[in-house]
C-alpha cells in the first residue's frame, strides 16, 4: 500500500463514524435476494436497494458525512458543489436538515426531473446554476465560483469523508448477510462508491471479489488504471450521466486501483435492457447508472453459478421522458432494430409491395421518412425496422435482394445514422 492509499484509505473505525452520523438522516436499505436474476444465472443474486435511499440513491450518504465535518464558520458562508444530479440531491437535502444555505451547479443537459427533485429536496436553501453541457465542465466552473468566494466545495467522489460516507453501504451489507459475498459489483462514475465500499470488502471481507462496473462511453477508471494514472478522456457518451465522468478522482483512483479485482466495461444498449427487464419483470424503477452494475453479470455468468453475489443497485431517479430512448438503445442492442435508406420506385403501391414482400408476419415499421421527388424514377425513404427474432435479420436482407431493392444499412454507418435518425 503506497504513502497516498495508506493515507486515505478510509478504515473500518471512520466508517463505522459515519454510520453513527448517518443513522438518523439515511434510510438503512434492504439487501433482497432477486429470484428472477437468480434463477436466471443460477446464483443467489442479491440487491442492495439505494434506489429506495430517501433522495432515491446512495450519494446523500457522503454528502452529508463531508458537510457535517465542516465547521460552524464553513457551513454559515456556504456550500458550493456541482453534479449531474444524485450528488446535489443529496447537497440540497442535507442543506435543508443543516438550514445552511448552498449553491448547486448542474450540467444544462440534466434531465428536468432531477432538477425538480434537487428543488424539492433544498427548497429554500439551495440556488441552481445550470451551466455547461456535462459533469467536467459544470465542475470546473463550480470550483472556479468558489475560490473566488471563498467558500466550501462539496466534491462529488474525489473526498475522504465522502468516500467514508459511501463505505457505509458496505457495512450495512456484511451486517445484513448471513452467508459468506463472493462476489460485489460496484458500478463506477468518478469513483467514490467503489473506493467506500470496495475499502471495507477489502479489510473486513477479504475472499470475495470487487468487481467494478463502467458504461463503454465513459471507461475513464479501467482507461486510467490501465495507463497507472489519471487520465481525462477526450470525449464521453452522456446517455448514463450519473456515471459519465472524463475524469476520476485521484484518491479514487489510488484506492480502486488497490482495491478492485476486476473492472467490467458494458455497452449503453446492455443497460437498457437491464433497465427495461427491471421495470417490467421485477417492477424496479432504475436509473441507468443504477443499473449498471446488473448489467455485467453476463460477463460472468459461467464464473458466478452457485455463488453469493451482491449488485449495488446505486439510484432510481429516471426520467419518464426518457423511456422511448432507453427502449430504442435496448432495441439496437438486441438487434431488433435496424435502419435503412430504400431507394422506393416512385410509383403508388411500392410501399405496400415491401411491406407484403419483405416483412415478416410478426415485424413492424416503425419509423418512415419519405419525400416523393417528382422528376425521378426513385425516391429514398429511412425505414426503421423491429424484428419480432433478432434471428430474422438475415432473412430480410436475402428478400430484399430477392426483390432487388436498392438499400443502404444505415445501422453500421454511426456517421449517417446520428445525421437521419
């Protein structure tokens, strides 16, 4: 253990502090075995529910455990802090049981609903800036805001006290379970989950493997681990915000890099399927960093027959206008969903030739965009196609040059596909 992990490495005893602090003020959430994921992977497959946590995930644990370390003189300036969401809920509640009053800084691309809730939660106490277009560069503005008025900045990962207050999750975890982890997925954003909690398996937990989870658009830990050092990524894929992160936080990434057995990296599509599998077998609403680390069981699915696992199911707070997006990611993912641009002869009955010709008796178009252009013999048309059997897929493009239909896929085009869908 080097000088800067030994120095923040959270231990068992300011853990067990927090949790005393925290009694009061945090919902002590269930650890639920899940039976459909556990018949499904022939494991004993275990939920830690944050999504149930009073502000709807797990971050009002470290914020509160880092405000109430502050002094008297520290709290009456004000706060300052800057998130995506989950972390200023939890800012602004603390705010308003503390009546100390705070700044929020949130990406403009928030969904509303989070931003309502953070209203909610801080009511009279809290002011929001809405700024920038993601978590980097809302952040950088925040912590520019506050040393120039020297006030206190909440970090949302990269804090001692905030990565003890994470770590009370996996107290509650070991105390809620009558038998033996062997496996925790942890999903991961900048990183203070998976250093909390990933600390106190590793002291108090030592047989069962850490396993972090991050989405494909945003592997900033595992791209940083593997070069040892923090790196900030170029560009990131914003579609799971609260774990869509360019850079991780330098204490988190020392600890995890300690700490973790393994990191999985899962596409934004797997996620949404876990999302929409959640909701509609199990009737769990999750948001899709809270999904994240459900999402890497299918990496190990021969690894974990017959184990004791645990997945940090970390937040619920989605957004019910974001439902058709989550459903046509999960779509493409499974590859249900295909695009094409068709080259239509332009005369009346051409579409309901392909329809009749082409189409399955169970498939579905559902999505159509056509210009009839009058001085040409064909015209193009962007088709979206849902397959009742991803299987399917290859049927149809054998009718459609059986009928010698002029096409383009556009699925394997990201270019055009971003520009016509």
């Amino acid at each position: 253990m080097n000088k800067i992990v030994k120095k923040y490495f959270p231990s068992s005893e300011d853990i067990i502090k927090a949790k005393i602090l925290l009694k009061d003020i945090i919902f002590e959430t269930p650890l639920q075995k899940n039976s459909f994921l556990s018949e499904k992977y022939k494991a004993n497959i275990f939920l830690k529910r944050e999504d149930l946590q009073i502000v709807r995930s797990y971050k009002i644990r470290g914020a509160y455990n880092k405000i109430k370390s502050l002094s008297s003189d520290d709290l009456k300036k004000g706060i300052i802090c800057a998130s995506a969401g989950n972390h200023a809920q939890g800012v602004a509640y603390s705010c308003n049981i503390l009546q100390i009053p705070g700044k929020i800084y949130m990406p403009n691309t928030t969904p509303k609903q989070k931003i309502k809730r953070v209203e909610k939660f801080g009511d009279k106490y809290i002011k929001i800036v809405l700024f920038g277009d993601n978590f980097d560069e809302v952040n950088n503005e925040a912590i520019k805001y506050c040393k120039k008025n020297k006030k206190t900045f909440i970090h949302p990962f990269d804090d001692k006290k905030i990565i003890e207050g994470q770590a009370t999750i996996g107290l509650e975890i070991l105390k809620q379970s009558s038998i033996n982890i062997d496996y925790i997925f942890i999903p991961i954003g900048g990183g203070g989950l998976a250093s909390g909690v990933g600390s106190y398996f590793y002291i108090n937990s030592p047989n069962t493997k850490i396993i972090g989870v991050e989405p494909s658009g945003a592997p900033s830990m595992s791209y940083s681990i593997k070069n040892n050092k923090v790196i900030e990524l170029n560009k990131i894929d914003q579609f799971i915000d609260g774990a869509s992160v360019k850079k991780v936080g330098y204490l988190n990434f020392e600890i995890c890099k300690y700490v973790l057995d393994d990191i999985q990296i899962v596409s934004e599509g797997k996620v949404c399927t876990t999302i929409l599998d959640l909701y509609n077998l199990e009737a769990i609403v999750a948001e899709p960093a809270g999904a994240l680390s459900i999402s890497a069981l299918d990496v190990y699915s021969n690894k974990i027959i017959g184990k004791n696992i645990v997945c940090i199911l970390s937040g619920g707070n989605n957004d019910i206008t974001r439902t058709e997006e989550i459903r046509e990611r999960s779509l493409l993912y499974e590859e249900k969903k295909h695009y094409f641009i068709v080259q239509f002869p332009q005369r009346s009955g051409s579409l309901k030739e392909f329809v009749s010709n082409i189409l399955g008796p169970k498939d579905d178009i559902t999505y159509f965009s056509y210009s009839k252009k009058t001085s040409k013999e064909e015209g193009p048309a962007v088709i979206g196609i849902e397959l009742s059997d991803k299987n399917d897929f290859l049927k149809l493009l054998e009718k459609m040059k059986v009928y010698k239909v002029h096409f383009q896929y556009l699925n394997k085009n990201p270019d055009l596909f971003r520009i016509l869908i």
